[in-house]
C-alpha cells in the first residue's frame, strides 16, 4: 500500500487534518445547539449550512461567531459546576449531617418506644459522641 516513506508519512498527515476536521465539526454542532442566543430557525439554518457545504459551513461559522464560542463554554462550564456542587450540598446534608444531639435525641425516642435495649442505647449514644 506505501511505496516508500513519504506516501506514508502523507497519509498519516490526511488522516491527522481529517480527525482534527471531524473535532472541529462537532465542536461547532455542540456550540450551534448550546447557543442560548440564536432561535430555533438561526440553528437549523446553520445546521444545513453546516451539513450541506461542511468546510465552507464550519469555516463560515468560526468566523461568524468564533469569538463568543469559548465563552460559552465557560459560562456551560460554570454551570455544571454549580449544579454538580449544588448536589454535594444536598447529598451531604441529608446523609450524615445529623448533630451528636439529634443522633441521641432520636436514640432516645427508640428507647422510649422499646425498640433498643438500653445497652443498645449506649452504644449508639458512645458513638454518637465519638463522631464528634
């Protein structure tokens, strides 16, 4: 299939710019589709533009809004942040953000409806405290 060196070297080079040709293509679908700015008939346009005529369609498009495209990255970015963060607050305040009090208090309450022993009472009260 390779004579010699350089044919090989060449298609290593085509399918190099190909692979980087394919990244920028779904780079600029996932931005015509994160795009809060443009309106449902803006994104399909730019779709088929991008689908019809793909090099003419994604250069056209880098330079037609490149610019804001790293920003809304970001901004996506930062959203994810925040609602990834948002959850590991709510993860962690409803397992195991009982106080040592609230721990014993309802230790208690299981004590006083005859579901523990009172040596199993102490236990969870011990433990309680060591957690602290």
């Amino acid at each position: 299939m390779f004579d010699d060196n350089g044919s090989f070297l060449l298609a290593l080079f085509e399918f190099f710019i190909f692979f980087a040709w394919i990244m920028c293509l779904f780079y600029v679908f996932a931005d015509i589709f994160r795009s809060h700015d443009m309106g449902a008939v803006a994104k399909t346009i730019w779709s088929l533009f991008v689908i019809i005529v793909p090099f003419l369609g994604v250069l056209v498009y880098l330079i037609a809004r490149g610019g804001g495209m790293t920003q809304r990255s970001i901004e996506q970015q930062q959203k994810l942040q925040e609602q990834q963060a948002q959850y590991v607050r709510s993860v962690v305040s409803t397992s195991g953000g009982n106080s040592s009090a609230d721990q014993i208090a309802s230790a208690k309450k299981l004590l006083d409806a005859g579901t523990i022993t009172p040596a199993e009472f102490d236990q969870m009260k011990a433990k309680a405290l060591a957690a602290t």
